[in-house]
C-alpha cells in the first residue's frame, strides 16, 4: 500500500453513527482504516473462558465489519499488547494520523501514552475527542477551577453548562463521509473467539432501545426489582454501541430522574480522572484505617446467594446467573456485604466486575465506595441498610425473590447468617474506631 492513511482506532465506541472521533478521521483527507485490537493485557486476566463481554463485543465487531464491508471497505482486527500491535502496523501501513476516543481510566491513560510516544517517534499525531460522556476533565469544575466531589453542586452545573451549550447534544453524522473509508476488501477476516482462546456465551444481552413509555415512568418504577422499570442499557453505554448524546438528549424530553442517571456517570467517570487513587484506596483516606473482617466463608455465601437474607440472596443469583444486577439491589447487596460483613468493598467491588456486563471502573468504583462510607456522597457510616425493610420497602410480596431463591420459605432455605440489630451495632463500633484514631 503506497497511499497514505489515518488509522480510526475504536475502543469503548463500537458504532459507525454518532461517534466523535470518526467523523473527524473520515474528515481529515486521508482514507481510514478502521482498526479494534484485542487488547491481550486485559483479555489475558479473564478467567471466564466463556465471559459474555468478549462474546458481545465480537458479536458487535462482527456486526461492523459486514457495515463495513458493505461499504467496500472492513474492519481490521488485531489480537495483543496494543504497544506491539502498533508497532506491527506501522511496519505494515503508512499512517498519517491515528484518530480515537478518549478513555479515562488509569490503564486506559497509561496506554494511550505509550502508544502516543511511539507515534511521537514516527512523526505520526494521535488525536484523541470526548464520545462516551457528555463533559468530560475540567469541562465541569468549580469556579476555582478545581474538581467537583460531591455530586448535587455537580449536578446543577452540569445542567447549567448543558443549557449554555446545547450543542453538545448535537451528534456526529459521519455517514456522508462513509466514503472516506479505506477501500481494501482484502483485510484479513476478523480472529474467531477461538482464536484468542474465549469460547461463545449463553448469556443473552438487553437491546439497544427501550420504550418511551419505560423512561418516561424511570422514577416511579426504577427502585422495584421484581418490574420491568429500569433500562438495562448499561453495557451498551460501556463499549459505546449506543450514542450517549442520543439518549440524553431522549431523557431530557421524558425524565428529570433518568437524565440524572446518566450526569452520575459523568461525575463518577470525573472523579476517576481527578483521582485515580480510588481505584485501589478509599476516597476519603481515613476510611482505610477500617479493620474489615474479611471472612472467607462469609465472603463465598454472599457471592453464592447464602446469607438468609432473601432480597440479598436474589440480587447474587441473578448477577450469578445473568451477568446483571437491578440498581436497588446492587445498593442493597454491597450495603450488606460491607456494613453487616465489615468485608472490605474492594473484595465485592472485584467480584462485581468479573460479573457484570455492564461493568464501568469509574460507575462501580464509586457505587461500591458509597455503600461502604468512604466515597464521594457517601451514604454517613451510621446509615446501615436493613434489608429485611428494604425487601417490605421494595418487594413486599416476594416476587423477585421468588423469582430467583426458589426454596424461600422451605426448610432448604438458610437462616440469616448475622443479626441485623447485632451487625449494625459491629459495623458503628468498628467504624467509629477507625475514624476516631
């Protein structure tokens, strides 16, 4: 290949409309070569051979590369350390710009930045837009231009800058540049699932589109369980196979509770960027002088549905058996795991991630360090969730748990592995010492 190229390199962003960074490749001159690796650094530490989230994406890297080569043009797929990948290809292409979207996590960060030096090294400029939230870094800070930590003044500014700057709602229509798309039907055909060592999930994925009729009632039903009240759209939010600009701007014409949803996304994925010691410590430092019990056998009947609690119990075997957990639940789960287990959250925020399919660092970084007191507006350490009223609260009549601990109300069924009244009092006693020192 003599002719110059820019390379359009997709990551959380698996979409051809309404993609930031796209439309400005497909815009700068050059033909684009669409390119996903299969990053080996991540996929590696798997220990599901059969992970649904690898399933999902290869099913959607599938899906664009016949978009693609319809087009006359495909996906190229590449699975390794995206450091050797690059440098493969910029033997085997001649790249004149890499175009992406931007990603804020710390690995993400830190990739990005070798890659980028590499490039450096060729001459070759990498250009990275915002595209999976609405503000991202210092678009949303304080008038002393530090970030914000607690989310209701977040909030109010995030919707006060929004309606300043309504445009950037507006979406990328990159589809009267399609033709911008390198045309080269000879690319090699995508790697199967085999040949980087996953096998197919049976686990099913939410579609892409929910009813107007479900976002326009979200704050009604959202804290029910056992309905159909929330959107489970959040895989699809994670690896970009859905505009987030479309949807909120969706929200802000059905429903305040649902809009703020998604500004929670943003302010946890800011707080990740300001902040990336939370990844392995707690926001608020004195929170790790916290002596956690750490009870392995208490640990593994929470992750099994076993405590005798029964909304506890059917949160864990639905996220066991579906990869999903309902948003209460997830509240009341990690609640319990942290207060009445005094289990360090780091352990419950591990395993939800190995579980869930719409697993997001910075959403379920900050939902666990909530639970557990230490975060950002963080439930106070008093406040102790008492899930035998959040279960009368929130499914008095069982039929979630029904639907999911199919021996409630036998003899099969476990007595609650701790006392409420006892635990709550454990939990203030071991969090009152750790904060007093």
């Amino acid at each position: 290949m003599e002719q110059e190229i820019a390379v359009f390199w997709f990551r959380r962003d698996l979409r051809l409309h309404d993609n930031a960074g796209l439309l400005h490749a497909l815009k700068s001159g050059l033909p684009v070569l669409p390119l996903f690796i299969l990053d080996a650094d991540i996929l590696d530490s798997l220990t599901d051979r059969s992970d649904a989230r690898v399933s999902f994406i290869h099913q959607e890297l599938t899906r664009m590369d016949k978009q693609l080569r319809d087009l006359g043009s495909g996906m190229l797929v590449k699975y390794g350390r995206p450091i050797d990948v690059w440098r493969q290809l910029l033997q085997a292409f001649p790249v004149k710009a890499v175009f992406t979207n931007s990603d804020y996590e710390p690995y993400a960060l830190e990739r990005d930045r070798s890659v980028s030096e590499l490039l450096r090294e060729s001459g070759i400029p990498f250009a990275g837009f915002k595209d999976h939230v609405i503000f991202e870094k210092n678009e949303v800070i304080k008038d002393d231009g530090s970030p914000y930590t607690v989310f209701t003044p977040y909030s109010r500014k995030w919707s006060a800058i929004l309606h300043a700057t309504p445009h950037a709602l507006q979406p990328f229509d990159s589809a009267p540049y399609f033709q911008g798309f390198i045309q080269q039907p000879d690319l090699p055909a995508l790697p199967t699932l085999a040949d980087i060592g996953f096998w197919a999930s049976g686990l099913s994925i939410p579609p892409k589109s929910v009813s107007q009729g479900l976002i326009k009632n979200y704050d009604k039903t959202r804290d029910f369980p056992a309905i159909e009240g929330t959107s489970r759209l959040g895989i699809h939010f994670r690896f970009g196979t859905i505009s987030i600009r479309e949807k909120a701007q969706r929200a802000l014409e059905l429903n305040q509770v649902y809009v703020n949803e998604l500004i929670w996304r943003d302010f946890y994925a800011q707080i990740l960027y300001h902040f990336p010691q939370v990844v392995t410590r707690a926001f608020r430092p004195e929170y790790d002088r916290i002596q956690w019990r750490n009870d392995e056998e208490e640990f593994r009947r929470w992750c099994e549905g076993r405590t005798g609690y029964p909304i506890v119990d059917a949160g864990m075997r639905e996220l066991n058996e579906t990869g999903y957990m309902h948003n209460r639940v997830r509240m009341i789960t990690a609640s319990f795991l942290t207060k009445h287990l005094l289990i360090d959250w780091r352990w419950g925020e591990a395993y939800f991630a190995s579980k869930l399919l719409d697993f997001d660092l910075a959403s379920n970084n900050g939902g666990w360090q909530w639970a557990a007191g230490c975060g950002t507006d963080a439930a106070p350490y008093f406040r102790v969730f008492n899930p035998t009223a959040q279960q009368q609260k929130f499914d008095k009549d069982f039929l979630y748990v029904r639907q999911w601990v199919q021996e409630w109300g036998s003899a099969a069924y476990p007595a609650p592995m701790v006392d409420h009244q006892m635990a709550r009092a454990r939990c203030l006693e071991t969090y009152k010492a750790a904060l007093s020192r």
